[in-house]
C-alpha cells in the first residue's frame, strides 16, 4: 500500500501540462459537443471571459484536469518546529497500517482505537489535557508536510479546530475527486461533515464522548466545532479512501405556529399573465398574515391596468410609479409603506411551486444571525437558475450552481443543502425589515438595476447579518421576461456602470485574493459550477 501511496504523489509528472490539457478538451468535446465547440466559438471571436466561463465546467467534468491542476499545486507554510504535539488517532479497518505508516512518517504519535476503545486508546499515547488530537480513519493517509503545516497554522490560532481541503485516493493509489472547502460555515455542517477525517481539533477530557461508539470521531470534532469559530486550512492534506456524505433534507423543519407579518414587494410593468401567475402564486401560499404591495412602474397595457384594478383592497395595495425602471427606487418606496415585520421582495415573474416556501424563508430570516434569505429559483426546463451567489466571478457576483438540474450531485450537492452564502437574488428574498432601514436599503442611486441584492446582501453581512440560501424553498422564476435584457446601447452602458460600481465597493475584480469565503481560492474565478481552477 506504501508504494501505491508514494506513486499517487508522482503520479502528477506522467504527462505534462500540454498533453494533460489536450486530454481534458478531448474529453470534454466528446461528452459536450455542443457546448464546447460553442465555448470554443466565443474564444475565436475574442470573447475571453465569456469563453473561460464556458470552457472551465465542461473540462472540470475531466479526470486529467486535476492531474493539471497537481502541476502546480500550491504549497502551504509548514511550521519547522516539532509543538504543538498533534496525536492521531486511526479507527480500526482495512488499510489501517498505511494510515499509522504515514503518520509516522510525519513523526506524530499513532494510536487504533478498536470499537468502543477510545478511551484505551488515549492511554496509550502521550496525550496531555489541550492536545491537539486528528482523529483518521483507516486507509486514509496524509499528504507530504500536513502535520507540519497544521502546527503552522495551530501555533498561531486561539481556535480549537483546524481543518483542510481533501482527495480520494482510488485502488492504485492515485489521486482524484478533490474537495475545496468553504470557509466556516455552521447551516452547511449541519448538513455536511466536511471536517470529520481532514482536520486536528484541540480537547480536553471532557470533549471526549462518553461512550466511544463507531461515530464517535465525528461526535468529537462536532462537540469542539460547537463552541467554537473552525479556521480553514485551504490545501489537501489527505488523502482518502472515502468521505462522509452530505445529508440532504428532504422537507423544511416545522415552523413556529406565529410567524410575523410579511409585507410582500411586486414591482411589475404590463405583461399581466405574469403578475396574474405571481399574484395567484401568493394567495395559495400558506402564510398566516400577508400584505401585498404592487409597485406599477407605468404600465400602460388595459389588461393589465383592469386586472390591478380589481385586486381585493384588502390584501394588495398598488403604487404607481411612472418614472425610468429603477429596481432599488421601486422596492424602497414600497417599504417604506410596509406595514409587516418582515419584507419579501419579489419579482413578478416568478411562479410558487407549493405553499409553504414563504413559510420557510421567513423562519430562517428571523434567526437572529441571519440577514436577507434566498430560496432556491429554477428556469421553467427545471434547471436551476439561482442557489446563491458567489462573489467575484468573472469580476462581478454570478449566480451558484447554474443551469445544473436539481437531482444532479452538482459540487458535493451543495445545491440542495441550506447554508450561509455572501449574497442570494432579491428575486425572491426575505429580510426583517428593521435590518433593512437599517442599512438604507438598496442603493438606488449606484445599482438602479443590477447588482443592488448582492449590495444589500455584502452591506447586511457587515452588520453581521448573514445572507442565506434555502433550498427547500423552491419556485420556478421566468428570469426578466417583463423587462428584457440589458442588450441595447444604454443599457449596456449602465450595467457597466453597475459593474464598476461592484467592483469598487467589493473589490470583486481583485483576482489575487482569496476571493469569496463561501467558496475556494482554488476554484475558478470564471465559472458559476465550482469547477477547479488553472493558472496557466
């Protein structure tokens, strides 16, 4: 198993970079036709950014990508002293010898522990009250420097949980299946556990679970995660021969019998069978106390004005407002005649799938941490238009996950699993509208159309109101159908402007950071699929 082991380490230098990148855009024009040679027609045209958006998931879907990537893998700090003492502990199973193996290697202490024998097993090592304990499991193995790297990041951390990137290793030893992590974050390790068997954790006695049963690595590294903020070690240092699962929830949790007043926000221009869709959408929503207010930014259609006309006054109000679209103008007027505790904002192109959507974002919107909520939004073939959004792709903010389908595994199916996020679509969003006077609302004057929900969403997050994906809200959204798109002249122009507005403010066009925390400085800037990232 060693020399499997030592030939995952070389593997990398059994093609060079030429040939490796060949290989990935053979594969990927065999698998996607269409869309490669589609990518390769915007290349042509110059259209480089629009090409590398296109062309990164298509040859992320390639083995020989990662192989690529192994060229030149990043090195992390490597602390050259032998503190603070980190002990390994290895869950008994096949391939145990080669995990003991490599933490020898690495000149830390090694102990098995046998079903129900964690206890027996800290005995055994010099293992004193605040080591640093990694737990691993059998067949696992750590990558060249880890444990010299851990003490780098351990000997300057007041943290009690450190964890890193990881790969799988397949039956000869060769790497594959990378997992670039997120930094912190606690709604996705209620779903996932991506630290289990990639991090060291910092314990005493007392984190020790009770009764050592076959989950009880896991039970550890949770107990410690609890009281504490986990820092991210962004490099793979193991290597695996499998990984927890994530756990997808399959319905929303029960609500609270009250929920507060919700103040629903629809700004709408003609195209009644749209509004009419939305409209009906939100009187089959099971929601105890709802306001709605249409914004009508002059629509001048009879059918459409005949239909506002006859909404029950009861339930909707309608503001008129004749002058240019301004998306941020539209909803701030409006709440500030809200009445509700709570603000949705929504577009009037989206359409309700089931009745309990407003149910679930409104509970998650009040956690106290919690900024704007975001449900998860599809195109009407099913695919899915909005799961969040990741700062600083091609220099601005592009929607997660886009145009995957919905019971596809995705990026570790992070798609359909609750999480925090930087920002989510005011598309369908839900804030308490306190925060949202309190940070001034949308910016109408620097994002009158676009980038203003991730403006709000960065300026809530500042405040320490984090923004936040649902999935389990789920709705179909008709993306700008009553308005268009942003092709002529003039509005190229002012999404330009936007744009560079974004990029000043955020700082979404510095490619040398780190980037989003929610997703990895090792995943491209390019792509909207989390697909691995090059730097040549």
């Amino acid at each position: 198993m060693r020399s499997d082991i030592l030939s995952s380490r070389t593997a990398r230098h059994r093609y060079s970079k030429t040939e490796l990148l060949m290989r990935a855009h053979i594969s990927a024009a065999w698998l996607f036709p269409r869309a490669w040679f589609k990518a390769l027609w915007w290349r042509i045209l110059g259209k480089k950014v629009r090409s590398r958006a296109q062309f990164a998931p298509l040859l992320a879907a390639s083995s020989s990508i990662y192989q690529l990537w192994m060229l030149a893998e990043p090195a992390p700090l490597r602390s050259l002293a032998n503190e603070p003492a980190i002990v390994a502990l290895v869950v008994v199973g096949p391939g145990q010898d080669a995990t003991l193996a490599s933490a020898a290697e690495q000149g830390i202490p090694a102990a098995l522990v046998e079903p129900g024998g964690l206890a027996e097993a800290i005995a055994r090592v010099d293992w004193a009250e605040n080591s640093w304990l990694m737990p691993l499991f059998a067949g696992d193995v750590l990558a060249e420097g880890a444990v010299a790297a851990y003490r780098a990041v351990a000997a300057n951390t007041g943290m009690s949980v450190i964890y890193a990137d990881d790969d799988l290793l397949d039956r000869r030893g060769h790497r594959h299946s990378p997992h670039f992590k997120p930094a912190w974050n606690t709604e996705l390790f209620r779903h996932f556990d991506f630290l289990t068997g990639a991090c060291i954790v910092r314990a005493s006695a007392a984190d020790l679970p009770r009764r050592s049963g076959p989950d009880w690595a896991a039970e550890l590294v949770a107990a410690v995660a609890g009281r504490c903020e986990p820092v991210r070690l962004p490099h793979v240092l193991h290597h695996r021969k499998k990984r927890p699962e994530p756990k997808v929830p399959l319905a929303a949790e029960p609500c609270d019998p009250i929920l507060p007043k919700v103040t629903v926000i629809v700004p709408t221009r003609n195209r009644v069978d749209l509004l009419r869709t939305c409209i009906e959408g939100l009187a089959r929503t099971a929601y105890p106390d709802v306001e709605v207010i249409v914004v009508d930014n002059g629509s001048d259609d009879p059918a459409t004005l005949a239909y506002l006309a006859k909404l029950d006054p009861d339930r909707h109000r309608v503001l008129r407002d004749d002058g240019p679209f301004n998306f941020s103008r539209l909803n701030n007027q409006a709440a500030r005649l809200a009445t509700g505790e709570m603000l949705c904002l929504l577009n009037n192109d989206i359409e309700m799938l089931g009745s309990d959507w407003l149910a679930i974002m409104v509970r998650q919107a009040l956690r106290p941490e919690v900024g704007a909520v975001g449900a998860r939004l599809l195109y009407p073939d099913g695919r899915i238009q909005h799961a969040g959004v990741v700062m600083g792709i091609c220099g601005g903010a592009a929607h997660a996950h886009r145009l995957l389908k919905p019971d596809e595994p995705g990026y570790f199916r992070r798609h359909a699993l609750p999480q925090f996020v930087s920002a989510v679509t005011a598309a369908c969003l839900v804030v308490r509208r306190e925060s949202f006077e309190a940070v001034g609302g949308l910016d109408e004057a620097a994002f009158e159309v676009a980038f203003n929900d991730v403006d709000l969403c960065m300026r809530l997050n500042a405040r320490g109101w984090q923004s936040f994906y649902e999935p389990r809200a789920t709705l179909v959204h008709h993306e700008s159908v009553s308005r268009g798109f942003d092709r002529d002249p003039v509005g190229a122009a002012r999404l330009g402007r936007e744009l560079a507005a974004m990029q000043e403010r955020w700082g979404t066009d510095d490619f040398t950071g780190d980037g989003d925390p929610f997703h990895h400085p090792q995943l491209s800037r390019y792509s909207e699929r989390y697909a691995l990232g090059l730097r040549w």
